[in-house]
C-alpha cells in the first residue's frame, strides 16, 4: 500500500502528463486540417500530370519509349522508398508502414532479388536497420524544414534519378500511408520506377495532338517531373496521416490520464479514511485504557 | 467565346478563370492561344506568362519556371513548377 504522499504525488504526475497529451492532440488537430488542404490543393496539378502522361504514353511505346517508362530490362535490383514521419507520438503509424516495407522485402528477397532501402524520415531507420542492418541505403533527412514541399520532392526525386541512371537499381517501390481518416491510415505499396503505364483515359477526343518540341523530348521531359510529383504526393500524405495519427493517439492518451487519475482518486481517499478511522481508534482505545 | 484558362503548381491551382488570349512561353518560341486552338502541347521555358483579361487589354504577366503547357477541348492549362509571386 503506497503511502498518501506518493499517492498524491503519483496523481499529480498524471495530470501533467494529461497536461501535455491534451495540448498535442490540440496542436495535431490544427495542423491536420492545414495539412488536409494542403493534400487537397496538390490534387489538381496530379490529376492533370496524370492525364496528360496517360495520352502521352500510349502514343510513345515501344523501342523508342523512354528508360523511365520502360525499364531497364531486368528485374533483379530493387529500392524500397520508405516514407516515415520525423517525430514520434503518432500510434502505430511508423511500425505499420515499418511492417509493410518489410514484409514487400521478404517477399523480394525470397524471389532471389537484391533489396536496397532509401529512407525518408526518421523513424524509420532504427526498425529497419535492426533486420536489415547491411540492406539500408541513403537516408534522406526531412526534419530540418518544418512542413516538406515541392522542394524536398525535388530533391529526392533527383537523387533517386541519379542513382536509377546509374544503374542502382531496376525497379523502385513507394511505400507511404495514405490518409483515410483521422482513425486509419493505410500503408500503401506503389512502383516508382519505371513509371507504370497509365490507364488509357476512357472517352479521348481523338483529336489530333499537335507536339512541341515533339512527343518523346515532352515525355522526357514529363517523367521525372511525375516521379517528383509521386514523392510529392506522399510527402503531403505522410504529414496529415501523421498529424491524424497523432491525434487519435493522443486523444486515447488523454482519456486514459483521465481513468488513471480517477482511480487514484479514489485509492487516495480510501486510504486518507483508512488512515483518519486508525487513528480514532488508537485514540479511543487510550481514552479507555485510563 | 472567353478561352478556359488554368495555371497549376504543385502546391495549388493559381488560376482557373476565362480569358481572352494568352501567350506561353514555349520551348521553341512563345505562342498565344485564343478559344478553339488545335489541341497542342508544349513544354514552356522559364518566362512570364501573359495574360489578356480583354482584346486589346494591358497583359498581366506572370512569370513562371519548368513546365507544360496543353491544349485541349476544356482550354488552356499551364502546369508550373513554379509560380513567382
């Protein structure tokens, strides 16, 4: 039986914690709501990039179609991008795309191909190293900027460019959490590269397209821009599925403070009446033994 | 007929609006677009994009970096990677 002080003490300890669940949730709150605009306002530039490429590519295909588009013809090295958040206090988001990601290399590395990962953000590193330890390839570092933008896709996007000219890798994947609600978040598995070709866009005009410089130089041009716009996109998920995250976990946190310190509450004052009744009978009993 | 016009970045969509003619920047020289132009597409060199609300109206330009420009039944849409200003 712990003492009232360490009680009293204990309880006190909860409520700040309280304190502090309670303000994250309310600052995850406010930020998922930028973070969802944010998402919803980069939805116009996909959708258009992603026409235009679907028109574009049926009509390049072939001996002549880019590397991007195409492949480079084997399928034996393989990079996993995997998008995790900076910060922690999320719920289960990271371990679940962690999980994702690891299970997609287990069952790549049991097709016999070599696995590299690239990692974005931090939380990440640490699981993944633990199984994967000498399969970890760069790390791209996104905690220095306070909300990641077209900026940082860029900057991924290039170097993962750089790396596939250079024969890194054949195939890269992208694993990311897509944002349903504030309660799920999904781990989501897309192939990077080479570009999947799009779905013919149902219902084209069948007008003819006149191109400038010419249809290849465009989709040269067009497809590390849509890899980039890809990262973007994830960059834009990772951050409200992290703020919702978040905030669920926080709300449980608080709610659960709250259950702890009840509890406590009463533990407290049981043992405050236990103590008062003790001492009225020592009291008693003295007044009699006269 | 106004002409549809849009200018989109990846952070969002800058302009969506009806005008009457716009001059892009294009790779190979810069070309105005007037309602019922061909359906084209061109990649656009770093440069301002200008706008005329009205015939014989003083363009707005905005000036714009990396991109496409594209043609099509629905109008014109610019897609920038970045937008000044």
């Amino acid at each position: 039986m712990p003492s009232l002080k360490e009680l009293k003490g204990r309880i006190n300890s909860v409520k700040s914690t309280q304190k502090i669940t309670k303000a994250k949730q309310m600052v995850a709150a406010a930020k998922l709501r930028r973070a969802q605009s944010a998402a919803e306002a980069a939805r116009p530039y996909q959708e258009r990039l992603a026409a235009v490429m679907a028109s574009l590519a049926s009509k390049v295909s072939g001996d002549n179609a880019p590397k991007l588009l195409s492949g480079t013809g084997s399928d034996t090295k393989h990079l996993i991008v995997v998008v995790n958040t900076d910060k922690g206090l999320c719920g289960a988001l990271n371990s679940n795309l962690v999980k994702a990601a690891k299970a997609k290399a287990q069952s790549l590395i049991g097709q016999g191909k070599q696995v590299e990962f690239y990692l974005v953000g931090k939380k990440g590193r640490a699981p993944l190293k633990r199984d994967f330890a000498d399969r970890i390839g760069k790390h791209f570092d996104t905690s220095t900027v306070k909300t990641p933008g077209f900026d940082e896709a860029d900057a991924i996007g290039t170097e993962l460019l750089e790396m596939f000219e250079a024969g890194a890798f054949d195939v890269a994947h992208l694993v990311y959490p897509v944002f349903k609600t504030a309660l799920s978040q999904d781990p989501t598995i897309d192939q990077l590269i080479p570009v999947p070709s799009p779905e013919e866009a149902a219902g084209d005009s069948g007008a003819v397209v006149e191109y400038e410089p010419g249809e290849e130089e465009i989709l040269e041009a067009l497809l590390p821009r849509y890899v980039k716009t890809q990262l973007f996109g994830a960059l834009l998920e990772r951050e409200a599925s992290e703020h919702g995250a978040s905030m669920t976990a926080m709300d449980n946190a608080t709610r659960n403070a709250g259950e702890l310190i009840k509890d406590l509450t009463i533990q407290y004052n049981r043992s405050r009446q236990a103590a008062i009744t003790t001492e009225l009978i020592e009291i008693i009993a003295g007044a009699e033994a006269l | 007929m106004p002409l549809h016009f849009e200018l989109v970045t990846p952070a969002k969509l800058v302009r969506s609006e009806d005008v009457h003619m716009v001059v892009v920047p294009g790779t190979d020289g810069e070309f105005g677009v007037l309602e019922g132009h061909a359906p084209f597409m061109s990649t656009i060199r770093d440069g301002a994009v200008q706008v005329y609300k009205t015939p014989g109206a003083a363009p707005e330009t905005i000036e714009v970096r990396g991109g496409f420009a594209e043609v099509g039944n629905a109008g014109l849409t610019v897609l920038a990677e970045h937008v000044e200003g």
